[in-house]
C-alpha cells in the first residue's frame, strides 16, 4: 500500500511540475512554421486509428531515386544504450512509425503534441511505407528541430528471414522514401520563403535503423553495415503495443531508465495507453534530472553499449516471431503486441 501511495503522490506533484513548467525554444522553427499552421501541426481526431484492408501504398513506387551515398566505415552491432560520464543524465525517447502491407497504420498526434509542448527531444523510427503513406506528417517530423527520423525497414517485415535482394530492399526503401519526400519539401514555396539555408538542417540521410520485432542476424547486421546505418536497439521497452498494458505500467516502466538509456514507444496508433503515461513519466524523470535527447545526440555523449544480437530483455527472445508467418493473423497480432507474455523459444 505504501509503495502505491508514495508513486502516487510522485506523479501528482510530478503531473503539476509538468504543467506548470515554461519550456524553453526548440531551436530553429522557421521552416515548421513557414510551411504549417499550428492546427495544422496539431494531431486531429481518429488520426491515430489504423486502416485496415488498405494496399495503397504497399508498393513502393518506381521514381522513388537513389539513396544518397554514405560512409561505409559503420560499426557492427546493435546499439542497446550508451554509457555516459558521471553526473551525465540523459535519455533517448524513441517511437516507432511501423506499417505493415495491408493497413495504413496511424499517427498519434497526442504524443508529438505533448512533445512539442513541454519541448522534449526524441528520435522517430519510421518505416518507409508509414513515411509514404504520411508524407505530410513526415515532412513535419523531419523539419522541427526537436526531433530526428530513423528507418524502421520498407514494410515492418522480419530481417531474420530475408536475404539477398529482398533484405536489400527492406533497408533500402525506406532511405529512397526518405530522399525523395525531402525533396519534395525543398521544392515547396513555404521552403523558400523561410529562407535559403533551412533546409541546410535537415539530415540528407537516414543514418540509424531499427529492426522490426526488435530482430535481427549476422546476415541483416552486415547488410546495415553495408547501407552506411547504425542498428539501434533499445535497452527499455515500455510494452506500449499490448493494449492490456496500462498508462501505469508504462509509468513504472518509464522510471525504471537509467542515465544512458534508449526507450521505446509507440507513435503510430499502437501505443495504446502512451499519450497517457507520457506527461507523468516525463515529468517524474525531470523532477528526477534526467534530461532527453535525441539517439544521435545521446551516442555522441558518451560510450555505445554494442551487443553482436538484437533482443529484448535476454539474447534470443525477439527470434520467436521467425513464426510469426506460420501462425493465423488474429494470433500473429497476439505474439506481436505482447514480447512479455510470451516466454523465448531455447536455442540449439
């Protein structure tokens, strides 16, 4: 009972700090503010709910370019967290924009609102079809300075089971997409009128990728060595996808970060109590003096945590969805949204 009424009154005076806080600029907003409107920026009602039944986007189309080339001198491994240098507090929110073929996925505006209201720093990783299918909303996320974008695979696929071409294709689509909607940006009059340097700021390249389900092997390690991307892994997930999670839990899971650590929500309509947990969680790690920045900013801090595996709690817990395909959709969903449910299949 006392430790439910101590988080309690933790979060209540953490909840009121939030509010009452005065965030300072985000930085250079000339080209957010020049091309949208803050209703337009703001998330609207339903906006956060997939499409299903919805293949519009699930080819790639054929003028999409090439990528911008890149220094192939990239590390191998997976990123799990940073070690920092003592008294250093800072941690990486990260969201994933996933989209799978057959769906157009949502965008929870509720979150980047919150976001940009309390002026917080946090990393997207975005699949290339959610990027296609929200373009706008792309170009919104890689224009504010509080955010960055990463690459989430072409189409939410599972690396582990693709080779050769296709596993090419599945971390090249979302590079090209990526390209060619800031393109697109640069070519719009509200781009030219925030002046000729704005578009200076924004990344010509994607340089960080997540894998789906969080997995991975030596073969998808190495074709992101190859593509010039850093595998980011997480060392903190909230359980955001499992609609049985609630905003507490995410809470409690949230508190348990430590300097250096890489976090992961869900931004694309699946993070089902987020929006929620968010401005307690956050205002409880302020009070705390934890400070966020973006992934790119928290390795350049300090020391990457390097593991030759992707998992989620211990090595070889994310190698269960290999059976994703071999299961019914309605239970594919089930493994997919609930990592901590479901105990990892042993290794030979």
């Amino acid at each position: 009972m006392s430790t439910r009424v101590s988080l309690r009154h933790v979060l209540a005076a953490a909840a009121l700090m939030c509010c009452m806080s005065q965030p300072a600029p985000a930085g250079d907003t000339a080209l957010l503010n020049s091309c949208w409107s803050p209703d337009a920026l703001a998330g609207k009602p339903g906006e956060n709910i997939a499409r299903k039944h919805d293949h519009s986007f699930d080819k790639p189309p054929a003028d999409l370019g090439t990528p911008e080339a890149h220094d192939a001198d990239t590390p191998y491994g997976a990123i799990r967290s940073v070690k920092l240098p003592a008294g250093r507090k800072l941690i990486a929110l990260t969201f994933d924009l996933c989209e799978q073929p057959g769906e157009i996925a949502g965008y929870d505006g509720a979150i980047i609102d919150f976001l940009r209201r309390e002026n917080i720093r946090a990393t997207f990783f975005a699949g290339g079809k959610w990027m296609r299918s929200h373009e706008d909303r792309t170009q919104q996320l890689m224009s504010d300075p509080l955010f960055e974008l990463g690459n989430h695979s072409e189409a939410h696929r599972n690396l582990r089971l693709l080779s050769g071409q296709k596993l090419h294709d599945e971390v090249a689509g979302p590079q090209s997409a990526y390209a060619a909607i800031r393109a697109r940006l640069a070519e719009k009059q509200c781009t030219a009128a925030a002046g000729s340097t704005t578009m200076q700021t924004i990344a010509p390249r994607l340089s960080l990728f997540r894998f789906p389900y969080g997995a991975c092997n030596p073969a998808a390690l190495k074709e992101l060595q190859t593509q010039g991307l850093r595998a980011i892994q997480w060392n903190l997930a909230t359980g955001d996808p499992d609609p049985r999670e609630s905003s507490a839990t995410i809470i409690r899971a949230m508190l348990q970060a430590k300097p250096g650590a890489i976090i992961v929500n869900h931004a694309n309509g699946r993070g089902w109590h987020t929006a929620a947990a968010l401005p307690f969680a956050i205002a409880a790690l302020r009070k705390k003096g934890f400070e966020f920045v973006t992934v790119s900013e928290l390795l350049a801090a300090g020391e990457p945590v390097v593991s030759s595996e992707c998992y989620d709690n211990r090595p070889g817990d994310t190698n269960r969805y290999d059976h994703l395909v071999l299961l019914k959709p309605s239970a594919r969903a089930a493994l997919a949204r609930t990592p901590k449910m479901i105990p990892a299949k042993k290794q030979p």
